[in-house]
C-alpha cells in the first residue's frame, strides 16, 4: 500500500512564484497548478484560491489520496530547490514556500 504525505485530512503543497520574460508564475508542486498573472502577487493569489478550490473539491467528492500527491514536473522542483537554498536560476524567483492544507484549520496557513 502506498502512504501519501497528502491526505484529505491534512498535508502541504510546495509553491513557487517566478518570472518567464514578461509573465509571472506561480506553481503548486504537488497538485500541478500553475497560475500566470502580470504581477508576482496576482500570480500567488490566483494559485492559492485554485489550491484551496482544488482541495475543497477533493474533501466535497472524498478523491483518493493520489490526486493530492501527483509527480512533480522536475524543471518545477528544480526552481523551487534552488529558491530554497537562495540559488540563481535562469527564472527570476520572486517567492517560494509551503502551504498546510489541513483540514482542522480555517484557512491555509504558510509553513
């Protein structure tokens, strides 16, 4: 059986915000969102309320675990590997981190 980091229950997805020529970014590792805007901050907030819409949608329609924990895409985990440890990459970085998703909070809370 396998065991997930992500449940229904509770979990965390990993985030990016970057910039690609003109366009920002931002990326949920482990759900395979990815949101664009023209600012880093509307690119952010576009990717969080897909993120809390896509694990509301999960809970109302009880998914299986599989769909919380999907294969990263490696370019994503590149870029956020190396925000995390303050490398320069080919994409400007603007933020990067980890939302809990869990369920016994209101809202999704930074990690």
């Amino acid at each position: 059986m396998v065991k997930y980091s992500n449940t229904l229950q509770k979990g965390a997805v990993r985030y990016i915000v970057f910039r690609e020529r003109e366009t920002w970014y931002a990326v949920g590792l482990e759900f395979n969102i990815v949101e664009e805007g023209d600012t880093p901050r509307e690119a952010l907030l576009l990717l969080f309320e897909a993120i809390q819409g896509y694990v509301e949608a999960a809970r109302k329609m009880k998914a299986r675990p599989a769909i919380l924990n999907q294969k990263i895409d490696e370019e994503y985990e590149k870029i956020w590997r190396a925000a995390q440890e303050k490398k320069r990459t080919k994409y400007p970085v603007y933020t990067s981190g980890q939302l809990n998703t869990s369920k016994n909070s209101s809202d999704f809370a930074f990690v």
